[in-house]
C-alpha cells in the first residue's frame, strides 16, 4: 500500500477496534503521515447490523422519517446510509451487469417530482421538477440490465441507449413506447444487431364535462399500433406489458415514486441513489413468483437468492477491491 499523499512505501503502525471490525493503521516512510486502511463503507460509522435494517426497510418502500423512528436513529443518518450505501450500489451494478446475452428487452420510463413541481421551476433547472427514470428489462429473467434517471429529454434518452448497448452482446430485441427520441437513439448504438419494434398504446379522450372526475385514472384504451422500426423482431416478444409491471414494482417498494403524498425526492443525487438500491434488490434478493427466484439466478449472474446481508456484503466487498485496483 501506498501513501495517500506522497504515493511513498508505507509500514503498519498499529490497529485500532471500531463498531464493526479491526482496522489497520500505517505510516509512510518517505513523509511520516499517517492513515487507516479503506473501509468497505468509508461514510457510515454505525454497525453494519444497523445500516442493513436502514436498507432492508428502503427496499420495503419505507419513508426516511419511518425508517428513523422504526429503527431508532435520526432521519440524517438514514440519509447517510441512502447515500454512501446508493453510491456504492451503482458502481457494483455497473460491474455486474456487463457482458449479458439477452433474447428481448422492453424499456419504459417512469415519472416522479424531485423538489418541486414542474410548473414551479424553469427550463434550465435540471435538478428539480420532473424527473423520469428509464428502465430496460429482460422479458424472461424480469432482469433490470440497465436504468437511468433524468428529464425525459434527447440528451438523457441517448446516455440511457448508450449504456444499455454497452451491457448486452449479440442480437437483442427491443421494444419501447412511443416516446419519439427512442428510435434514433436505440438505432445509433444498436442498428447491427437490433430487432426493434414501437408499440404504442390509443387512449379515447374523455369527455369534457367528466374529466375532472378522471383525473386519476387513464382514459378508456381502445387499442395498440405497432410499428417495425429496424429488424425482423418476433410478434409474439413485441410487448411492454412487463416492465410496465416492473413501474408497478418501482412504485410499490420504493417510497419516493409514490404519487400524491409527501415522501418525494428532495434532491436528484437522493432519487438517483434510491433506484440504484431499488435495482440492486429487485435483481439479487427480490423472489419473482413467475421466475421462482431472483432475476439475477435466472440471468445466471448469481447461484442462488441473496439476502439483503449478502447484497450489503457483496457491494462493500467490491467497493474494497475497486479502491486497491
């Protein structure tokens, strides 16, 4: 190991016990400074038992002031574990999820408010109003292989393209909505080996004298249109229907997508690291009753159903080996 501040040739000097584990110190030999060995969770400084029950009931869809009272600690320290523990999850989803054979892929976007409204805020404001979350799923495993959360715009839209065409291999079909930025920016990063379909969805439009009454709920379907944008895909794989039960999912265990309550994102980075626990859970620990497992042991990523211990272990494990490569 080398000196963090003059990369000089270190010795131990001594250990210390914190809350979770023995702790290496050392000391350079070039400049004499002193420091710890990495932790897996360098931010948190409570037990891990106390961080995997945080963690355990934000994957329940339990709110941040919820999880301080059933968990007996303050809101800011549940904010803490979302944070450090949402960061680290990202970068062991980026690791894991790459090299994937998949057969079809449905992709959707799903809404949520970050600070405030929409209407209160203005254009150049990208860290607050409305903000959408991209979701790319294997139709067998219900495999989450790639997200992203942003303005529902060209730019973000074609960061999203380019990290799903980044995680699969081969030939792999696709179908989406009718959100207009997904053609161009699905071809450019996978038109040699895409099978691609649009499948959008016809509502009626209410009548007027009754569309205060509907507000929330949709207007009466009356059919599909599909269109063939590259490829020969499969008629029967041309279908969104379960990853829009995945939003369903995402709206059910995760607190921060739930409409019309007080449990919103305050902050983007927030949100951002909230789908990223979401994702990891529902890929290694959640059973998928139409599976019988997990996704990630149907995908062959994983041998069997982790728990939200071995997830927590898992992510500090790989956070540990990315900081000494």
């Amino acid at each position: 190991m080398n000196c963090h501040c003059c990369s000089g040739p270190t010795k131990k000097h001594g250990r210390f016990q914190n809350k979770n584990r023995m702790v290496q110190r050392f000391r350079c030999v070039r400049c004499g400074k002193t420091f710890s060995e990495s932790q897996p969770l360098a931010k948190l400084r409570i037990d891990d038992d106390k961080a995997v029950q945080i963690i355990h009931l934000l994957t329940e869809g339990v709110g941040v002031r919820a999880i301080g009272r059933l968990a007996n600690c303050q809101p800011c320290t549940v904010l803490a574990v979302l944070e450090t523990f949402g960061e680290k999850c990202e970068a062991f989803l980026d690791h894991q999820l790459r090299d994937l054979t998949i057969g079809s892929i449905q992709i959707d976007e799903l809404w949520a408010r970050v600070g405030i409204r929409q209407s209160r805020t203005t254009p150049d404001d990208l860290e607050r109003g409305d903000s959408y979350t991209f979701l790319a799923l294997e139709a067998r495993t219900k495999l989450i292989v790639s997200h992203h959360t942003g303005k529902r715009d060209y730019e973000n839209t074609d960061t999203f393209a380019a990290d799903l065409a980044s995680r699969v291999v081969g030939r792999v079909q696709i179908t989406t909505d009718g959100w207009q930025a997904y053609p161009d920016t699905i071809r450019y990063h996978l038109l040699e080996r895409l099978d691609y379909a649009v499948m959008q969805k016809n509502y009626d439009a209410p009548p007027s004298e009754v569309e205060a009454s509907r507000r929330y709920s949709p207007a009466p379907f009356i059919g599909v249109t599909v269109k063939i944008k590259a490829g020969n895909p499969r008629r029967d794989r041309i279908c969104t229907s379960h990853v829009e039960r995945a939003n369903l999912s995402v709206r059910t265990f995760n607190r921060r997508f739930t409409r019309l309550c007080l449990g919103w994102s305050r902050k983007l980075a927030n949100h951002r690291h909230a789908v990223a626990i979401f994702v990891a859970a529902h890929n290694f620990v959640k059973h998928h009753t139409t599976l019988g497992t997990t996704p990630a042991v149907g995908a062959g990523l994983t041998d069997h159903e982790w728990s939200i211990e071995e997830l927590f272990e898992a992510v500090a494990e790989y956070h540990v080996k990315s900081l000494h490569t």
